[in-house]
C-alpha cells in the first residue's frame, strides 16, 4: 500500500490543480448483494446474509481436527494467499479455510471496495460458519496484511466473536497519522475528485519478496489486481486508521509476525502499532521479528521458519517458537528495530 501513496505523492501536485476543477464527488463503494437470507457454508463459497458470494477454499486434515482457522488475505490479493500455509496446517491437524474478500479474486464488483464494514461482517460471518462446522474446536483468524486490518477491528469492536487466537502477519496499520501531510492531502483530493482513477505500483522498485520464482506466477495471476482505483486505496487507508487505533483495545491471544526487510508496512508504523499493544505481565501477545523477511512472509524464500512458528502457536501457545525468533516479553522489546524511530 506504501508505494501507490508514494507514486501519488511524486506527481499528486501535477494532478491536484486540475482535479480540482472537477469538483467534489464521493468514493464508490459496492453495492449490496441482493436478496437477504441466512448466510450458509459451501464447499467453494460461503453465501452472506444478503447473497454475496464469495469464492473460498478449505484445507482439511486427513484425520482428527485440532484446530481450525479462518485466513484472510492482503489488499488486491486472493484466498491463494494461503496456498502454502492451508497445506502445512492440514498435515498437522489444523483446518483452514481462506476466502476471496468482496471485490477481490474472483468475488462479484472486483475492484471496487466495500467498505470496512462490510468486510467486517463478512469475517464475523465466517468465524460463525467456521465454528458451527466444527463446533468445540479451537478456532483462531490469520490475516496478512490487509486481512490483519480486518480482523484487529473485529476483534476489538463490540460482542466481537470469541475466538482463540489471532495470528498477524505483517497487518496493515500504517494509518494517515503515519503519512506526511503531501500523501494525506494528495489521497484525498484525488479519492473525491478522480475516484475511478487507477494507479499501479511499477517502476517504483518495491520489493514484497525476495521469492522471486513465487512474485513472477504472483504478477501473471489473472485473479491478482494490478491497477488500483484510487478510492480503493481511500478505503483501506481507512481501514488501516481503524485497525491502528484498535491495538490498545486488543484483548485476544495474538502472534504479530513482521519482517524486518518490509517494503509495504514502514518499521514506524509496526512500531507504533505494536508499542501500543496492551502491556501486563503475561499479555496476550507475542512477537516475532524476521531478520531476513519481507512482507510476504509465509511466501518469502525463509517461509518454512515462518509457518513452523504458526503451527506451533496454534497447537501449543505456551511453547518457544521453532524459529527461535520471538521478542522477549516485557519491557522493550521492539529494540533495536524501533529505537531509531525514537531517537
């Protein structure tokens, strides 16, 4: 998400005197789905409660389920986010179902952003489907990146499902109070005056990976969006306020993954978020830190460590990490990799 605000921020001003010519108008968002109805749980789609469908897939153990877990994927991405991890998971006895979230993959009006709300009660929705399937099994939520936005505000909203356990990868919390007032400015402007206009983030020489086999089949993958309208960055940049602000509020058993090599989410914004975790002697959150990973951490060349940690959280929380790479509880520790934030 950084480096289509960066892109804006390089020409926006070129653009800003003659968009504003155009007069204000309103970002779009989805319509709604139709018809209401009881939202059900298929073998490829989950159907919402107004009829919105949206495409998913199911990893399942061949045997005994120990647990299961929703898994919710970035911004532009799809459930294939999860194609590696819903394996491994299965083969230790974990279920995973990972679904195409409205207007990404293959889901109906494909580009065009709900809303947070919407998305929020799509995750709630699930989280009731998943657990009613597997009724008495532990369930936990995974979301990467945008999917970590998503779920940290329903986890921190009002008569928020109880689950056990939320993994975050590298979320999405790099908030307009973390952007210099040119992005700030330049985004909005444009979301209420060009909202259809698309941007893309080539050329710019970011680096999601360093998997570089796994970034070219990501860059021809049809189901992958690669022009972005700029009222779709409006409202995740709103979603990534809320789920900013939601961190103190944060009571669920957490796993915060983040690498230090991240192009996507700046070390300031993980810092800030993270720092303003709720602290008490035995807190419900643990970190880990990857020296070599980049924001596609369960897809990065060092993969393994990462779903190795993941699987051993859900299955014995308690535990060390495999990786050996979790921060110590209490005090700082975020340091080295924040202090110079502070300085």
């Amino acid at each position: 998400m950084r480096h289509w605000a960066g892109r804006i921020g390089f020409w926006g001003w070129a653009v800003l005197l003659a968009s504003s010519l155009l007069g204000c108008t309103t970002p779009r968002l989805q319509e709604s789905g139709g018809t209401l109805g009881a939202p059900r749980l298929g073998d490829t789609e989950a159907i919402m409660e107004d009829g919105y469908r949206l495409p998913l897939h199911l990893w399942e153990p061949p045997g005994a389920v120990a647990a299961v877990a929703v898994g919710l994927h970035g911004f532009n991405d799809y459930h294939n986010a999860f194609a590696d991890v819903g394996p491994f998971l299965a083969r230790r006895g974990i279920a995973l179902l990972a679904y195409d979230q409205r207007g990404f993959g293959s889901s109906e009006q494909r580009g065009i952003w709900p809303g947070s709300d919407r998305l929020v009660s799509d995750l709630r929705t699930l989280v009731g489907l998943l657990g009613g399937r597997y009724p008495d099994v532990p369930l936990y939520v995974i979301g990467e990146s945008m999917g970590g936005a998503v779920a940290l505000v329903m986890l921190t909203q009002h008569g928020a499902p109880p689950i056990e356990g939320l993994v975050l990868i590298a979320p999405a919390v790099w908030g307009r109070a973390q952007m210099n007032p040119v992005q700030q400015g330049v985004l909005w402007l444009l979301a209420h005056t060009l909202p259809g206009l698309e941007v893309t983030g080539r050329g710019l020489g970011i680096r999601p990976s360093d998997n570089r086999e796994m970034l070219g089949r990501f860059s021809r993958d049809p189901l992958v969006i690669k022009d972005t309208r700029i009222d779709a960055l409006w409202g995740v940049t709103l979603l990534m306020d809320e789920a900013l602000a939601s961190g103190a509020r944060l009571q669920a058993p957490t796993l915060l993954l983040y690498g230090e090599q991240d192009q996507i989410i700046p070390k300031r914004s993980f810092c800030g978020f993270a720092e303003g975790l709720p602290r008490y002697p035995g807190g419900p959150w643990r970190i880990a830190l990857y020296p070599q990973g980049y924001h596609m951490l369960t897809r990065d060349l060092q993969a393994q460590a990462v779903l190795q940690d993941i699987g051993s959280w859900v299955l014995n929380p308690g535990q060390d990490l495999p990786s050996g790479a979790e921060l110590p509880a209490g005090g700082e520790p975020l340091d080295p990799l924040c202090a110079a934030g502070r300085g």
